[in-house]
C-alpha cells in the first residue's frame, strides 16, 4: 500500500475531518473514496474519448439533431 502526504489549510483540514466523523469514517478512507470516484471519471472520459475517437463525427451530430427535433427544447 502506497503513502501519500496532502498538506491541507487547517481549515479545509478541519472541514475534511468534519465530514470523516460525520460519515463515521476515517479520514484515510474518505481520501481512498475520493480517489477512487475520481479515477471512475477519469476512466469514464477515457473510454469515452477513444469511443468518439473512432466514430464519425457527421453520424453523431446527425443523431443529436435527430433526438433534439424528437424532444425539442423540453
């Protein structure tokens, strides 16, 4: 298991402890949730990224008009 060190302003450390204790958490953990909800997005957008990359580009915009003229401006 890796250590990282995060040097805080004492008031976020405050405000991040705060919320450890109101979960009933520690802190370590609530940084390993963060960590692991940011490299979920992070893995989202890639795979998005290389999806898009190879899709065309006049079929995704010809489906978006599609769904707008569907919905309209609801």
């Amino acid at each position: 298991m890796g250590t990282i060190t995060v040097r805080l302003p004492d008031d976020t450390h405050k405000r991040i402890k705060e919320l450890a204790a109101t979960r009933k958490t520690s802190i370590n953990k609530l940084y390993g949730e963060f960590t692991v909800m940011a490299l979920t997005e992070f893995d989202a957008e890639n795979r998005f990224r290389v999806i898009a990359s190879k899709g065309s580009k006049k079929r995704g915009l010809d489906l978006l008009h599609k769904l707008q003229h569907h919905y309209g401006d609801k």
